[in-house]
C-alpha cells in the first residue's frame, strides 16, 4: 500500500529515488560535503552582509 502511495506522489521520481537509495553511501557525503563547502565559502567572503549602500551612509 505504502508503494502505491509513492508511486502515484512521486511519478517519474520515483526511479531518481530507487537510484539514490540504492547508491547513498556515495551521495550522502557528496551532499553534505557540498552543503559545508557552501556554508564555509559564504562565512569566510569578505563582503558577506555588506554593500556599498551601507558603507557610504
């Protein structure tokens, strides 16, 4: 019953999902590792939070 329901949910997802759970101890480091790439990259930009409006006031 739980298949039919995600069946009709997801569609064509559905077999992107298969894929994913099938491969995750591969994906999930990726995933995480980009989302901490991104976290890291946006706290060490010098020019995070301002801009030139509020420099100049």
């Amino acid at each position: 019953m739980v298949d039919a329901f995600l069946e009709f949910m997801l569609g064509p997802m559905r077999s992107i999902g298969d894929v994913y759970f099938d491969n995750q101890m591969i994906f999930n480091p990726l995933i995480v590792g980009f989302a901490c790439w991104k976290l890291m990259k946006k706290r060490s930009s010098p020019h995070s939070g301002t801009t030139e409006e509020t420099e100049n006031v």
